[in-house]
C-alpha cells in the first residue's frame, strides 16, 4: 500500500539507474534544488520588496525557515508520539518534509498579493489564478526539467503540496465584482481576492494523486467547510497529515521570522507587545515566568539577545504540536490525522500573526509595494497578451501558438507572468513602457 505513494506519474522510478542509493523522497529534494523555479524564490517578495535591504527575507529564506522548522516539528513527534505505532509510521522522513516545505510558496507570482490579485483579475474569464493552485500546476506542467511531467515528484510529496485539494469552480464566488473598463483604474484588491483551491485544469494531475484513497475518503477530502454565495468564495474543508504539519511550520515561520523582520525594519516596537493582551496569552504558556524579559529582549539592540528570544519562540511552538483527528469518518490515516498547535500556543501565534498582518502587511509601505506591483503585472499582461509573438520568450511562444483554446493561451501568459522575479518583471515594465518604475518600490 505504502508503495504507491512512492509512485510517480510518468511511472519512471529509476531514471538514474538502479545503482542509485537514494530513496524516492531525496531523489524529489533533489530535483527541487536543482529547480530554475526554486532559485527564482530568492527575487520575489516576503513582506517588503527584495531591494529594501539585505537582512529581511525573500520566498527563498522563507521557504528554508519552513524546511528547518517542518523538520523539527516532525522529530519532536517522533519523540512525543513513541508509543503511538500508527502515528510514528505516518511521519514523513526528512527529505519529504523538506520537499513539501521548500515547495509549499513555488507557485507564488512577483510583488507577493498584489501580483496574485492583478493575475487573478486579468485571468477572471480564464480559470483564475492563486499561488497554491499555481504550485501544483508548476509541478506538474510548466517546470519542464523532466518533459510533460514537470519536477514528476512522488504521489505522497504532490499531496502534501496539495493545501487546498477542491477545484475552483466548486468554491469560486457565483457573481463577479463590477470590471472596469480600463485597467489603469484601481482595482479594489478585496473585491478580486483568488479562492483558494486548484485550477480546472489541473483535474487529471489530481484525479491521479487521489486514486489509491477509496471513493468515500475522496468526496470527503474534497469536502466544503464553506459554500460559496453571491461574491464571496467557498473554502476547502481537509488538507493531508504531511501538509498540516507544514501549514503549521509556515504559520510559525510567519508569526515569528517576519516578526524578526517587522522588528529589524522598524514597523513594529516594543508597545505593540508590551501589551495586557499578550501578556496574558503568555501566561498561560511555559513561557510565563520569562514574559518580561522575552518582551523586552525582542527589542534589545544587541542582535544576539534578540536572535535568542526569537529561537525561544519558535521552540515553543514546536514543541506545542500535537496529533489530531481531522475527521473520524476517513478510512486513510494520512486524512484522518492532522498535526496542529495546542489551543494556547494557537491563540499566542494568531496574536502574532494579527499584530504582523496589522502592522506590516497592512502598513503603507507593504500596501504602497503591493500597489506598484499590482500595476506592473497588469500592464504586462495586457502588452503581452496583445503581442504574444513579440513578447513571449521562445518557450512560451510556441506553447501559445500551440493553445488549443483562448483559456489555454491566457494560461500561457500567466504562467510566463508567475514565473517572474520581482525584479525581471519591473524592469521588463521599464523596457516596454519607457519610464523607471523602481521609485514606486522605494520606502516612503
């Protein structure tokens, strides 16, 4: 049974011969090093642009946090979970969980939410866009390092890559926003947010990633938590035991390392901790005899203090994960079990991330970026779409004079589009349309 999670799609196992000593899952971590798209990850926004400075994280540093805390998250289980047979049997090994954790943002476009919003709007009549539902389709289409089968990883390591496994038109909003006849008006980014699912497209990929589960565990996996209606998006209600536990380590990665960077950048000082608030959420914490000084450490101008207080946090949170039933009725142990936080460490990283989405992500700067980025994107996409002969790369201009369809051809220019660093993308803005664009991305 547990072999055909090893399986890949082009059915090749040995591609190097059999005197290849590695397993399947470092075979897969492999070729994701060796990924074009993967070194991209270095160029293309965390927070703030990539040129604000050399200390704050890209998507490639990111990426590599998630990695080293998935990682850890997985052996304190194994310690923890000893004497659960069943649970220490489904724990991946490391070079699966790196895979899905290094992976996990491959799929996002330049300038972060601005850019996956602009592509969304501009591809709203082909099929949409999202980062995640762009992940599995990288992997398994547009990265062509081993021909039609994209990266051809593993079953186990697509599945938990796969955070979102419903296609988009079962949770896609029924009635669309008012489109403006121009694109150079603003696009209220709230009303064009993707939902979070997998592209139409992408349907035979996942019906081939499913097939080992039986019929019942697949209609419940593919579930709603939420149904769509009127123009809001539905949500998917399950995700597999291997991508819990990195949805968990990109959580921590995101309410602790971006706090770091929010900290160092100067969007947030120490009374935005120095709260009754957290306080309290601390106190119910191993953590509470130090809160005084783990606050204040955070703010130290000594880097090693501050580095310390940093790791304590993240080791809280690690070593707060614990086991949990994502629904009885699954008959596969990798649905029916989920890793997640205990409910105190949950509240104190929802805090966090709250304090960092407020402060940082909804900051002028961030939202000034994501605003610039937003524009660049959509005026690419209009010249390119409009000149695909032109201004499509060899590669992409024969797969779109290939397309069967216009969805398919569209498709094609957003994926060139996703493909792009921060940095390609304005300075082929720059090319086409004559006038330096880097100013909208410099700090106010």
């Amino acid at each position: 049974m547990w072999t055909m999670w090893t399986h890949r799609r082009s059915g090749q196992n040995h591609q190097r011969g059999t005197q290849d000593h590695r397993d399947p899952y470092e075979r897969d971590r492999t070729r994701v090093i060796h990924c074009p798209a993967f070194r991209r990850l270095q160029r293309k926004t965390q927070i703030l642009g990539t040129d604000e400075g050399d200390f704050h994280r890209t998507r490639l540093t990111h990426s590599l946090e998630v990695d080293s805390i998935g990682r850890s998250i997985v052996r304190n289980l194994r310690i923890n979970q000893e004497q659960h047979p069943v649970i220490v049997g489904l724990l991946p090994n490391d070079d699966l969980i790196s895979v899905i954790c290094l992976l996990h943002d491959i799929g996002h476009p330049p300038f972060g939410h601005g850019g996956e919003v602009a592509l969304n709007y501009m591809m709203r009549n082909y099929g949409g866009f999202e980062g995640n539902g762009q992940t599995l389709r990288l992997l398994t289409k547009v990265e062509s390092s081993y021909g039609p089968f994209g990266l051809d990883l593993t079953r186990r390591a697509l599945l938990g890559i796969l955070k979102y496994p419903v296609p988009r038109a079962k949770v896609v909003a029924p009635l669309q926003p008012p489109v403006h006849e121009s694109i150079h008006k603003t696009i209220k980014i709230n009303d064009w947010l993707p939902p979070k699912a997998y592209f139409d497209c992408e349907q035979e990929e996942v019906n081939w990633l499913l097939s080992p589960f039986s019929i019942e565990d697949r209609e419940l996996f593919q579930s709603l938590l939420v149904a769509p209606t009127d123009t809001r998006v539905g949500k998917s209600a399950f995700h597999s035991f291997d991508c819990s536990i990195m949805d968990t380590a990109d959580d921590i990665a995101y309410g602790v390392h971006d706090l770091e960077d929010a900290i160092h950048l100067k969007l947030l000082d120490i009374s935005h901790l120095d709260t009754p608030e957290f306080k309290e959420l601390l106190s119910h914490t191993p953590l509470a005899p130090h809160r005084e000084r783990l606050i204040s450490a955070l703010f130290n101008s000594d880097t090693y203090t501050r580095k310390q207080a940093i790791g304590e946090l993240v080791n809280y949170f690690i070593t707060s994960t614990t086991v949990i039933v994502a629904h009885e009725h699954f008959e596969n142990n990798l649905l029916k079990y989920n890793v997640a936080l205990v409910p105190e460490a949950a509240m104190l990283l929802k805090f966090l991330m709250a304090c960092i989405y407020k402060n940082v992500i909804d900051s002028q700067e961030a939202r000034t970026f994501e605003y610039g980025g937003q524009t660049v994107v959509l005026r690419l996409f209009e010249a390119i779409s409009s000149n695909p002969g032109s201004l499509l790369d060899n590669k992409n201009r024969l797969l779109f004079k290939e397309a069967v369809d216009e969805m398919s051809a569209y498709r094609v220019v957003c994926d060139y589009l996703a493909n792009m660093t921060d940095e390609y993308a304005y300075r082929m803005h720059e090319r086409l349309f004559g006038f330096n664009t880097r100013t909208i991305f410099e700090r106010l």
